[in-house]
C-alpha cells in the first residue's frame, strides 16, 4: 500500500509553519483509487471535510479540453483565426490561431490584459502582501477585449513561449460563440454533464474557504462574473476529490477528445513542451501538469499518464515560489517509484 515519502511529508511540513489558517489538501491517485489527506501547521486533520480551492489557471486546463471536444465534433479547427470567432475584429488583419494561443506562442504579452503599472502592482501585491490580494485585478469586458487585440498587432508567426492569460481567454470567448451561450454557461455544463464534476463551477460564490497572505491576513475570494472575459484563464473553483476525478478521466481518456490535449503540440520553456494548454514534462511526455494561483490560493495538478498515477496539492495560501508544485512533484515521483517496484 503506497504512503506519502518522508521527504514529500518534510515539504509539506515546511509548507505548513506559521501559516495559521492554512487547509493545505493534497491528493494523489494510484490504482484506481484516490486518497485525500488535509494539513495545518499542527499536523494531519480530518480528511472527510471537502474544500472548495480557487485552482487559478489549472483552468485552463479545461478550457482546452473543451477546445479539444469541438474540434473532434468539427465545430471549429485549432488552426482557425481568433478572428472567426470575434466577427467585430477588422478582416484585413492577421490574428493567432487557437493552436498559437493554445501553446502560449502567439505573440501576446504575458501582462495582458494589464498595462505596466497593473502588472507592476499585481507582482508586488502577490508578493510581499497587500491590498491587491483582496481584489480580482484581472478584469476584461469586451470593449477592452477588442482594444487591446486591435493594439497589440501581430505577425503570422510562432513566436517563441510566452505565458499568456489574454490569449488563453480569447481562446473561451471563441467557445462560447460557438456555443452561442458564451463561454461561463458552455463551461458550467461541461464541467458537471460532460466531465460530471458537480464540485467544480466558475468562480467562488459557493466556496467555504477564504484565503490568507503570508502575514496570515484574510483575504476573502476572488470575485468573478459572467461578464468578465478572463474567467477562461483562471476563474474555477473545485475540490481535491474532483481534481483526481478529472485526472483519471485524462489518464483512461475517457473522453477520446482529451487526447488531442496530451500531445506535443509546441515548444515551451527548459523544462516543458506544450500540448493544447497542458505542460508536459520535457524529458517524459507522458507527465502533464499545470499550476495555478489567485490573490491567495496556490494549486497543483500532475499526471503520468503511463503510470496511470497523479497528485494535487491545494492551499488557501499564497505559497513561496514553487511550493505547491514541489510537493506536487515529489508525491509524483514517489507514486511512480512505487508502480516501477
């Protein structure tokens, strides 16, 4: 029977000091079944209590599996304009493919939809602690939507990888015109009639956790409507038990269409190629994973897809640089040593 290594247990107890109200959930899933165990700085709670996380832009990790189901049911091509699905734009222009916008190579800045200052301010925010915690900053109507598409020219090009939120949100903005419900109600219905995750749902109204800064100060939720645009890039909230859920529907592919999003589709940093939205391990393909964070939540989802294994780690907690994603990938790791024994 598999059991958390000392060494994930060490990253999970320094993860835990001084954080006073911290429910860091961590999850992992071997053998066709799923464990969920919940921390605090004092040790190891009642696991049968189920938290709702802000997951941040393991979001986008859905929106390209909804991609992926309408390419597979031809209702568009990863290789069409943005510009298809955004009729208002000018037609004289060249705009990135969903493919682009999918492997983060389309051009956009990685601040965007932020100018300078915004993006200035949200770093330093996210960083020493701050007002900025308490309030989404990521907001984009249409009109904004349009003006920085206009603003931002591009060429016809694959330019090299760059994080891009803005483009991740044009990519929803096209499914919920081919939906013609937009992308928020599209989205809700794929989570709980396609995938059957009923406690996964855009954006954190019914959500039982608050977050808190690094000085242990509450920093409530983020707020997220319909009519906010960047909802595709990072606007869902679920639970531990619905990650794994969600990682087993990708490990079996249950859903043929989701295998489109587990190939190499482009190039990304050192360390990651790209799949449609997916990171996937350089040195091992079969390893997809995607991080995420808001004001003040960290999350992490990893998949060996030949290992048929996976890991989540969640906290309502601004974790340090990397924190979340090192356990993650510890617990990995140890839950592939097991299945090589």
């Amino acid at each position: 029977m598999f059991e958390i290594s000392d060494e994930t247990l060490r990253l999970i107890k320094k993860t835990c000091r001084g954080k006073k109200y911290l429910k860091l959930t961590v999850g992992y899933f071997t053998d066709n079944n799923s464990v969920i165990k919940i921390y605090n700085e004092n040790g190891e709670l009642d696991p049968s209590k189920k938290y709702h996380y802000e997951i941040g832009s393991i979001t986008k990790t859905f929106t390209v599996s909804l991609l992926s189901k309408y390419v597979f049911e031809n209702k568009l091509s990863i290789n069409d304009s943005i510009q298809k699905y955004i009729e208002e734009l000018k037609e004289d222009k060249y705009y990135p493919t969903l493919l682009r916008l999918a492997t983060h190579s389309s051009g956009y800045s990685g601040r965007l939809p932020l100018n300078k200052r915004e993006y200035y301010n949200l770093i330093l925010g996210l960083t020493i602690g701050g007002d900025m915690n308490k309030n989404n900053p990521l907001n984009m109507d249409f009109n904004k939507m349009k003006m920085l598409i206009e603003k931002n020219a591009l060429k016809d090009a694959d330019y090299s990888w760059k994080y891009s939120n803005f483009g991740m949100s044009l990519i929803g903005y096209g499914l919920g015109t081919v939906s013609s419900k937009g992308y928020w109600d599209t989205m809700n219905d794929f989570l709980h009639n396609e995938l059957g995750l009923n406690d996964t749902y855009l954006g954190t109204s019914n959500n039982n956790l608050h977050g808190y800064d690094r000085k242990n100060n509450d920093c409530g939720n983020w707020n997220w409507t319909k009519e906010n645009l960047i909802s595709p890039a990072g606007a869902i909230s679920s639970t531990a038990d619905d990650l794994l859920k969600y990682a087993k529907i990708n490990i079996y592919e249950d859903k043929p269409y989701l295998s489109l999003c587990h190939k190499k589709h482009g190039n990304g940093n050192k360390k990651y190629d790209m799949g449609l939205g997916w990171l996937l391990l350089k040195k091992n393909n079969n390893v997809i994973l995607h991080g995420g964070g808001t004001g003040c939540f960290s999350s992490f989802l990893g998949i060996d897809k030949e290992m048929k294994v996976a890991s989540v780690v969640l906290a309502n907690y601004r974790l340090g640089i990397n924190d979340d994603e090192n356990i993650g990938i510890s617990l990995l790791e140890s839950l592939q040593k097991s299945k090589d024994i």
